[in-house]
C-alpha cells in the first residue's frame, strides 16, 4: 500500500477564509474533507496526512513556508504528495505547485496538481509536475478530485499516465513518440491542407508557443550620465561561488560588489578573483580573462573617459544552460527589481 | 506526362538455378547476382546477398540504402543521371516489384547516415522496411580513403544498389499483369475551379559542401541547387537518389522517394477535394542566405503555379529546421496556406525545444517522430551486416561508451541506441502511422 500526502489551503482545511491567509503550515490532526474523498478515490494508496498553508503566508514567506513544510514532513512515510485541486484561485495555485516542488525536491515523491486553465499557477509549474486541467470553483471539487486520484492509480500501478489529452493534464513540453495508430502523415497532411485552405478547422500536431516578446525599451538620451549594469548568464562568479549557483539548470543568481574593482582580472582588487562555472562551454578563455565574458575593464575606460555616466555597484550573474525558461523568467524579474533600486538607466547583457 | 506502373507483388524471394518471377515468387541466381554486381565496379571486395523477410529473428546494420527493383519498359539504365542517361523520367511505363526492396549493407563498416532494421519484435516498429522483404547486398569495399571517416559516402555499395534494384526489376522483361496504377498531373484547363490547387514542396538532404554526399536529383548534386518545379510523377520514377550523410531516421532512402505516400495522396485527392498542381523540388542549404534564397524561389514558384496551399516536407532535423521554418514563412508571407511535414528533436527526455527554430506562421504541421527516443532492444538470433558498426563507427544513433549507458551494443547481442540510427524510421515523406504526444 503507498502512502500519499494532501497539501491544502486554509480555507479547504475548515480553518477559516481569507482572514486566516496568514496561517502558517501546519499538519491537521484529522484528515480534511478534501483528503477523505481523495482517500476514497485512490485504489491502493491511502492518504496518511493533510498538510495545511496559509496562502498568503505562503506567498509572502516562500523560503519560510517552503522549510517549515519540509520539516513537518520530515518523519511521515509516504511516496506521492497531491496538492489541491486549486480551481481558479490564483494565490493557491502558486502555493500548490511551489509546495510541491519543494516537497519532491526533498523527499523525492511525485506530485500532482489540478487548476483551472485561468490560474496563473498552471503557466508557472505545468512542466515540473502534472497539472490537471480543473474546474473553475469548488463545485468541481469531486471530479478534478476523481482526475488526480485516476492518474494516481495509474502510476501506482506502473502504468502510463499517457498523452495530455487522454489523461487531461496541461501539455508540459514533454514530447515524445505516440504509437497509437494513426493515420499515415501523408493522408495527415493531405487532410490539413485541405482543412487550412479552405478556411476549416485543423488542429496543428506540433503546437507553437506564443511569442513572448518583450516590447524594446526606449534609449538612451544621454549615455554620458546613464548608470549602466553588467548582467550575464555566463556564469562569472567570485572563484569561491558563495551563493552556489549550478552549473547547469540553474535557479540562483548572484550579485557582486565591483564598486572597488576595476577589473575582473587577477589582480584586480577584489579580496577573490574571478572564473565561470558555466558547464556549457570551454571555460579557458573566461577564467583566464572573467573580463571577456563581463566587460567591467572596457566599461571602466568608457566611465573614465566620460562616454558614460557611471558604473552600477554590483555585477549580476548566473549561468544560461539548461535553464528552464520559467527560472530565467523568474531570476530575471528578481534582478530587475535590484536594477530598479540601484536606479540602473541600461543593462550591458552578455551571453555565451 | 502519364506514369503507369505495373506492380508485380512478390509475396517471396528465393535463391534458384534460373532468374524469373512466377506466382509472385521471385527466383533468382546467387552466384550470377554477385558476379554482376562485382564486374560492374572493381571497388566492391566482396559481395554476398542475403534474403531478410518480415518474421525473422533478424537484425540488419549498417543499412545505407533501400531501393525498389525497377525496370523502364524499352529503356536501360532506370535512374537518369546515375545510372542511365539524363532523360526525362516520370513518364511512360514502368516495371516495380511491390512488397520487396534492395538494401544496400556494410559488411563491416558503418558511418554516419546509416541505420539498423528488425526485421521482427518490438524494433520492427521503428522502420517501415521490417515489412518488406528485403534482398541485402552486403558488401566490403576498398574505399580506404574513408574507412576511418564518420561521414562516408559509400559510392560502391550505394551504386550496387541500384545497380541490383534494376538487375531485379528486368527480371520482369516481357512480362504482364493487371496490377496497374497510374499518375497524371492533370491539364490546367481540367482542374476544378471550386478546389484549392496545392502544391508540394519537398526539401532534400544537400548541406555538405563536397559532393558525393547529398540527394541527387537526375544525378545533380543538390547542394549547388536553386529550387526547380517537377512534375510529382518524376520523384515516383527515380528522379531522386539518395544521399549518404543525413541522420538515418529522418533520412529518405531512394525506395522512400520512388513510392513517396504524400506524392500519392496528393493524386489521390487530386479532383475530389485539391487540384494537384505539381512539385516543387527544394533542398537544405549551409548559409542563411542560401536558406533564404532557396525559400523565396519556392514561395514565388508557388505563387506562380496559383498554389492556394503547399505540403512542405523536410528531410532532416536541427540547422535545417531553419530551412523548414523559412520556406513555411515564406509561402505564407506569399499568401499560400502551408502544411509543414517533419520530425522533431526533443532529446532523451522529450523536454527540448522540438525544431530549433519557430515560428507563429508553421501553425499545421504534420509530425512523425523524436529523433531522440532512447530504444532498448533485445538480441536477435541473426545479424546481417555488422552489429559492432552500431556502437563503433559513429552512426548518428549509436556510441562506443556513454557513463550510464554503456555502449550501445552489448555483449550479449542486445542494443540501445536512439532513433536516429533507425532505418529511414521518422518516415516523413508520409508512411509515418506515429506522431508525437504531450506526456
């Protein structure tokens, strides 16, 4: 018999609406309702503990909440952690999945989820774990509660959780081979443009992204008295990586005082030099010269030179390969909001 | 131009005193077949031929070519420009033995493009060639020059088989049957105004600078090639050869091109639901100008046929995902509606970017495969060709060592390799009955 966790939120735990949001993690000492049906679902399974949040405490103490989880967890046997349904509210959606990243990442148990398409929480975590498609409010509460229990069932059982639509879970980018029969690609492709051409439905195989693009700042009036910021994914960081960011798949990034330094290079008066921990490229020529990778010693002849205003303090830095775009799109919020304090007008971004 | 085959269906292959074909049984002289094939080129060392049938306890590698026997009815020499003279092709009346192919096997050496076939069990799924019976010519060369080469181009060997595909076909000189088929592009006057005009667009194998190593098209090399209209009958009748260095999942054998299910299709639906208007033959190409270039000759040629839409089809993945992406952008910058054909690069565990570059305009694409899947077989009884050529010599599936894996041939005969090394297994030119699927 597995055993399975159930991660809610307050209000699901009868501990009270929005005004106990702030309510810190805890542990029921009875299953909740939610549990209960989810218990009755599963074949083989039995839910052993409801662990509760508070949604807005989860949300504005992350590390917190996420560590406090991870310890009341800390002496409970169990293989698979569900969290929610969380329907369409957003708040809860963010903790659900949050949660149960970190909960897999300590205890390496599979997780699953369900949300309603308009939960903000589906973009964030539908490529780390099993979002099902949900309904809207708790009036779908037993059947998005049946979906998760089924794809349960089937792994518990070894079996396949199949296709994103055959077992209703938002597509994560997680594509393979499908050797259910189909037709032949060219009676496929002959159907298509059939379809396409004269203006029918056709759903397309290989579904592309929305273009995320973001609209192009405007420029510099004045490069003379603009404040401008060293950022890189190349990894440049102090030779000790005190904030220990990977090598690969990244989810830290670090910012260094330079306002004392004038180069990256050895020598260069920073108590530690400098070298990269990018795993995706030869790294010879940026330890040799961390410069190549964040220009500062150019930067600094442009300062002294007056071509512009001045230097931000600090250099931000992580490392690019194989970092999922959801972590880049988070590391790069976190470090603009720096940018914004610092008063930074533009930012020198260097690849690899 | 009107194409007609007769189709002899072989439901056997056997080894005989005497060359024929009766009751669907084809017969032929072994030693004779070798002498042939050795006196027609002084690089072949060694010949032997084997007979591999759907069923069999039997794995083939390294497989470098497939090829269907062939004969031209009054005409030597089936392939224009390779084997026989540059003469229109596409047109007239043509001999195939349906059910059976040529393949065309190293001895011992592999490279690069080639690729491994089950003939049963869970591998067979992953090549369309497990269900033919299949003649293996398997041969030893003395091209030294690129034994040690990972890209070979494997003239001698590729050459013998299509030398043997027409060796076979005459066999059925003088011969009749009422298995006929036949394809015409029909006259613009009599196409159906109420029906959209589509055209297909096909992109072969020709990104390597030297020759010898690309499709070739009446024999000419496709790397220097600026996208030309065929008629769709031509690629049914040999126009096209394939080449040596393409990933062998999303690689096109000859045998693919000469029976291309989506040229079919197309006549199929020709003056039901389209006009089928014709083909247009474009390639895959280094530079991104030379990319751009070969899709705006496509889009205007297009545009010249009046195509209301266009089936592109690409033989390949990675850097000519950028060829595929292109053309698709700009048949429809053009005003042509556009399908897109094609595999798909998503890694071992199905989380990359599937084609490496995008675009919103590719929104009907048509897709067959991950290169990438990891495929763990067992051992089969019998090995055809040289099972160590897998992990050895660089196919594009295979390796001699990985920290977790191992090699890709094991000692007790089973293998893991990716799909890559599947013969012509991604079957995008429209045999494919796999897709991809969100998991």
């Amino acid at each position: 018999m597995k055993k399975a966790v159930h991660y809610i939120n307050q209000f699901f735990a009868g501990v009270g609406g929005e005004d106990q949001a702030d309510h810190k993690p805890e542990i029921l000492s009875e299953l909740a309702p939610q549990s209960k049906l989810l218990d009755s679902k599963l074949e083989d399974c039995e839910v052993v503990a409801t662990i509760v949040c508070g949604d807005n405490y989860y949300g504005e103490n992350i590390e917190e909440a996420q560590k406090q989880i991870i310890e009341l967890l800390k002496d409970i046997d169990f293989d698979i952690l569900v969290a929610g349904p969380a329907f369409r509210a957003g708040r809860y959606g963010v903790a659900c999945g949050g949660a149960a990243v970190a909960i897999k990442e300590a205890y390496d148990v599979e997780i699953f989820t369900s949300m309603n398409e308009e939960n903000p929480g589906v973009e964030m975590w539908k490529k780390q774990m099993y979002v099902f498609k949900g309904g809207a409010s708790a009036a779908a509460t037993r059947k998005d509660v049946e979906v998760i229990a089924n794809a349960v069932n089937k792994f518990i059982k070894g079996e396949k959780i199949g296709s994103a639509d055959e077992a209703n879970f938002f597509a994560r980018g997680n594509r393979h081979i499908d050797f259910t029969p189909v037709a032949p690609a060219s009676v496929r492709a002959v159907d298509m443009i059939v379809a396409k051409t004269t203006k029918q439905e056709f759903q397309t195989e290989l579904p592309i992204p929305k273009n995320d693009l973001v609209p192009v700042a405007d420029s510099i009036k004045d490069l003379t008295k603009a404040k401008i910021a060293l950022v890189t994914t190349g990894g440049i960081v102090p030779v000790d990586n005190p904030d220990r960011i990977q090598s690969a798949s990244a989810t830290r990034w670090g910012m260094y005082d330079i306002s004392n330094v004038s180069t990256l290079a050895h020598g260069g008066g920073y108590p530690t030099n400098f070298k990269t921990i990018h795993a995706g490229y030869d790294p010879a020529a940026a330890d040799a010269d961390p410069n190549r990778v964040v220009p500062l010693d150019v930067l600094k002849d442009m300062e002294k030179e007056g071509k512009i205003g001045s230097i931000d303090s600090h250099f931000y830095t992580t490392v690019g390969t194989g970092t999922t775009e959801n972590e880049a799109y988070r590391m790069g919020l976190e470090i603009a909001e720096v940018l914004h304090e610092h008063k930074v007008d533009a930012v020198l971004l260097t690849s690899t | 131009m009107k194409l007609q085959f007769k189709n002899f269906i072989v439901k056997d292959v056997v080894f005989g005193n005497d060359d024929s074909f009766k009751d669907g049984i084809l017969t032929f002289n072994k030693e004779n077949a070798i002498k042939f094939l050795m006196d027609a080129d002084e690089h072949l060392v060694s010949v032997n031929l084997e007979i591999a049938k759907p069923g069999d306890d039997t794995r083939i590698v390294p497989v470098k070519d497939a090829v269907e026997p062939r004969m031209r009815v009054g005409d030597e020499g089936y392939f224009p420009g390779v084997t026989g003279d540059v003469k229109k092709c596409g047109d007239g009346v043509v001999h195939a033995l349906k059910g059976m192919s040529v393949l065309g096997v190293g001895q011992t050496w592999g490279s690069f493009g080639d690729g491994l076939i089950d003939m049963s069990g869970e591998g067979a799924k992953y090549s369309y060639f497990s269900e033919l019976i299949n003649v293996c010519i398997v041969a030893e060369t003395d091209e030294e020059n690129e034994r040690h080469e990972q890209q070979k181009k494997n003239t001698a060997i590729r050459m013998a088989t299509l030398r043997f595909a027409e060796y076979l076909g005459k066999i059925t000189e003088g011969l009749d049957t009422d298995n006929v088929e036949v394809y015409e592009l029909k006259d613009k006057k009599d196409r159906n105004p109420d029906l959209p005009n589509i055209v297909l667009v096909t992109q072969s194998q020709s990104q390597l600078e030297e020759a010898g190593y690309n499709a070739l098209l009446y024999g000419w090399d496709m790397n220097n090639f600026l996208p030309t209209v065929l008629n769709p009958t031509e690629m049914l009748d040999g126009a096209y050869v394939s080449g040596s260095f393409m990933p062998c999942s999303s690689s096109w054998s000859t045998y693919d091109t000469m029976n291309a299910p989506i040229v079919k299709e197309l006549f199929e639906r020709d003056g039901k639901e389209i006009n089928f208007v014709g083909h247009i033959a474009s390639n895959l190409n280094v530079s991104l100008e030379q990319k751009e270039r070969s899709a705006l000759f496509v889009a205007r040629l297009a545009n010249m046929l009046e195509a209301d839409g266009a089936i592109v089809a690409e033989e390949g993945y990675g850097n000519p995902d950028a060829d595929f992406i292109a053309c698709i952008d700009a048949l429809e910058d053009a005003g042509v509606d556009t399908v897109g054909l094609t595999n798909e690069c998503t890694g071992r565990d199905g989380l990359s970017q599937p084609l490496v570059t995008l675009s919103e305009k590719a929104n009907a694409i048509v897709t067959c495969g991950n290169v990438s899947e990891l495929i763990e077989l067992p051992a089969m009884s019998k090995v055809i060709g040289n099972l160590e050529s897998l992990a050895r010599d660089g196919l594009s599936g295979g390796w001699a060592d990985d920290d977790k894996l191992g090699s890709s041939v094991r000692e007790d005969g089973s293998i893991i390799f990716e799909n890559n090394s599947s013969f012509c297994g991604d079957q995008v030119l429209g045999w494919s009955k796999k897709k991809m699927n969100e998991f």
